[in-house]
C-alpha cells in the first residue's frame, strides 16, 4: 500500500497526505468562482464580436434612425413654421368673415370649471359641489317637467310638428354660420337684421326639404338670388336662398329629406352657402332652435354656440 506523503511548511515535517473538509469546499467554491468568471468573459467577448440575426436587425434600425432624425428636424420646423402661419390666417378669415375668432377644435369643452381646482381649498370645492348638485337637481326637476309638456303636446289630437330636419346632410358645427339677429352686413359693414341662419357648405352641396311641403314660390333676386320657398302644415313656411339649382318648381309636392337643389352663392352671397329660415305665420324664428332632433346634444350644443358668437353673416 502506497502512502503519499506531503511537507508541512509551518513545523517542517513530513507526513502522510491529510484532507480536511474546509480545503475541499475552499477549492470548490475557488473553482466555481473561476469557472463562472471565465464564462462571463467569454460571453462579454462573444457578444462583442458575434452578433445575432436580432441584434443585426435592430442595429440596422438604430442606424437608419440615427440617419434619419438629422433630416427629420428640419421638417419638424418647418411643420411648426407651416401650422403657426395656418393658424394665423385661420385667425384672420375668421375675423374678416365673421368678426369672431376661429373655433376650438370643441368650443364647450374648454369650459373647464374645475381648472384650478389643486388650488381651491376642500371646504371651498364641497361648498361648490354642494351648490352644483342642488342647482342640477333643480334643473332635472324643470326637465322633467318640460318634457311632461312636450309629452302632453305632441300626444294632443291633431298635433304638427314644425320643420325640424337640417336642410343638408353631413354638416358639423364648423360649418355654422350667424343665426337670426343684429349682424354685420359683410358688403355694409354694418348691424343689420339676419332673418335666418347660414349654413357654410361648397357650392353643388344637395339641399334638402326640411319636412313635407308644397313649393310656393321659386324666385330669383339679385339680394337673395335663388330662392325655394316651401310651404308646410301648421302655418310655417321654409326658406332656401342663394342656391346654384333648383329641382322642383311652384306647386310640387316635397317629401321631408328630398333634394330640393343645390347651394351656391346666387344674389348678394359673400361666399357659398346656404341661407336657411323658418317662419311661422309669416314671422321669422331661428332656424338653430328647430335643429336639436337631427344631431347629438353635444354637436348641437357646439352648432348653437358657433350660431351666437358668429357675429357676421354671408348675405
């Protein structure tokens, strides 16, 4: 039997070989701290100097946006540049036409009560709340009631709705011009009364017959240039102004929605569109009031607003 034998440093002694459990775990865990430095370092090297068919791609990319973004940063100016001049006389047409400032992209929705609030004290915000409630709940209450009466009405015996479709299809509250009211003549430049409402649509638009009606008149004047009058049940009467076309002629039976013509700028007509008014026993009323049932409550709320604040009209 072989017996190894090993020098012993601190007593200079030869003896036989022995293992003690803390050298064997010492030199495991010096292996395994090596062996893992050495994987790492090889992974580092190989990464560097392989890539995968991913990291190729995506270098790619990196480079044609790095490529890319110095000729992108001009354009981004000259976007900025083109939008500031858009606005800008965007401003200016709707202050010459309409003496009033271009529209919001939704006018009601800038009415922000809450705004500030970060600001506002708690009890300050409760109060408010408290108040707003109340007067919504005040509001509902008139609602409710009101549309008892409009229940009551429309169920009565005999009942006619007046005419309440909008004479063109499509149309959205940009395209509202001035109601009824003072406004300024834009070839006077002065208050006049506007007998209807305006509707800023190309020429050719098809206009349509608000309700059922018979044609009482097709004229054409050098003020309001073509013009269909129609008459319908319950003593009101529609009129459509400034048209390029007419398709119906005096005496015509109409349906509600029929195309009666197109809309031009015939007559005394600052641009194309369409003059639109209700009268009831001959007494003009605003045309805006009668739109409610052919849009949502949010466009419509838009169309009466953008109808108020435009203070000048097309004829």
């Amino acid at each position: 039997m072989k017996i190894k034998l090993e020098f012993d440093p601190r007593n200079f002694k030869v003896g036989a070989v022995t293992h003690k459990l803390w050298e064997t775990v010492r030199f495991l865990l010096l292996f395994f701290l090596v062996t893992l430095s050495l994987t790492v370092v090889v992974y580092l090297l190989a990464s560097f100097l392989f890539s995968t068919g991913e990291e190729k791609k995506l270098a790619a990319i990196n480079r044609e946006y790095s490529e890319n973004y110095h000729l992108m940063m001009p354009m981004e100016d000259s976007l900025k540049d083109a939008i500031t001049i858009i606005q800008h006389k965007d401003n200016e047409i709707y202050s010459k036409v309409f003496d009033s400032e271009a529209p919001n992209v939704d006018p009601m929705n800038s009415l922000d009560y809450f705004f500030a609030s970060d600001t506002i004290p708690d009890e300050k915000l409760v109060s408010y709340a408290r108040d707003k409630s109340d007067r919504i709940l005040e509001q509902a209450g008139r609602v409710d009631r009101a549309f008892a009466r409009i229940a009551w009405y429309l169920g009565r015996e005999g009942m006619i709705l007046p005419p309440m479709r909008i004479p063109v299809e499509g149309i959205s509250y940009p395209q509202m011009g001035a109601s009824t009211g003072q406004k300024v003549n834009p070839f006077y430049g002065t208050y006049v009364f506007h007998r209807g409402a305006d509707f800023l649509v190309l020429r050719g638009t098809p206009v349509l017959a608000s309700a059922d009606a018979v044609v009482e008149s097709v004229t054409n004047s050098k003020s309001s240039g073509l013009t269909v009058t129609l008459g319908h049940a319950g003593e009101y009467e529609t009129v459509y102004s400034h048209l390029e076309s007419s398709l119906v002629k005096k005496g015509d039976v109409v349906a509600g929605g029929q195309q009666i013509g197109t809309a031009g700028m015939s007559g005394k007509a600052f641009a194309p569109h369409l003059h639109y008014e209700i009268l009831k026993n001959g007494n003009p009323v605003d045309p805006v009031n009668y739109l409610f049932a052919s849009v949502g409550p949010d466009e419509y709320a838009n169309m009466l607003y953008m109808s108020v604040n435009t203070m000048q009209s097309m004829d």
